[in-house]
C-alpha cells in the first residue's frame, strides 16, 4: 500500500509534495554485505527502497524521495548512521557498491 501510495501520479522525479529535504552522506547496502541481516530493523526483508537512517534526524517510516536512487522509506537504522547519514538498500552487494558514496539530497514525502 505505501509503495503503491508513493507512486501516484507524477513521473517518479515529482518532489512537489515533500515538506523539508536534508542534505545527506549516503552508502549503498544490501542483505548481501558481510555482517547485514535480511530484514531492518522494523521486521521487512531488506531490498531496494528502504532505507537506513538515524531516528532522531528521520522518524522510521517516513516516505522520502532520493534523486538518483527513487522513492523509498525510512526502515531500518545502523551502528553507523548518526546524524545526516543515510544507507540506501539495494537488490544486490555489486549495485550497492556501485552506487558507492555520495552526496545526495533526501525529499520528506507529505
């Protein structure tokens, strides 16, 4: 239902519904990587359109859209995710270490 909700309308670039957009250090993960498990922290199996974040920066379940990366939400948390850090889940370990590091900026969904 929510990816479903997230998808409406628009051209999967539309932004004109988010209320704030942050600036963020983002890495690729992926179930696949050495020491991650299958499913975030909220219980979902991880794949691409969930993400990582700190919960005091974005509440679990926030719906975001990352240009470059889509429409996700806000699933699971990390050691390693404090402040304005975000992990973008992938399909596959080669997808998230393409996508490497980077720079992006994260859209809060209305």
């Amino acid at each position: 239902e929510t990816f479903a909700y997230l998808n409406r309308g628009g051209t999967g670039s539309d932004t004109s519904r988010y209320s704030r957009s942050i600036s963020m250090r983002a890495s690729g993960y992926s179930a696949f990587d050495p020491g991650n498990s299958s499913y975030t922290a909220r219980g979902t199996q991880l794949r691409k359109g969930l993400v990582a974040v700190d919960p005091n920066v974005i509440p679990l379940g926030t719906r975001l859209y990352i240009p470059g990366y889509g429409y996700a939400i806000a699933d699971d948390t990390g050691g390693a995710i404090r402040g304005n850090v975000i992990d973008l889940a992938f399909d596959s370990h080669a997808d998230a270490l393409r996508f490497g590091r980077q720079q992006v900026t994260v859209y809060i969904i209305d």
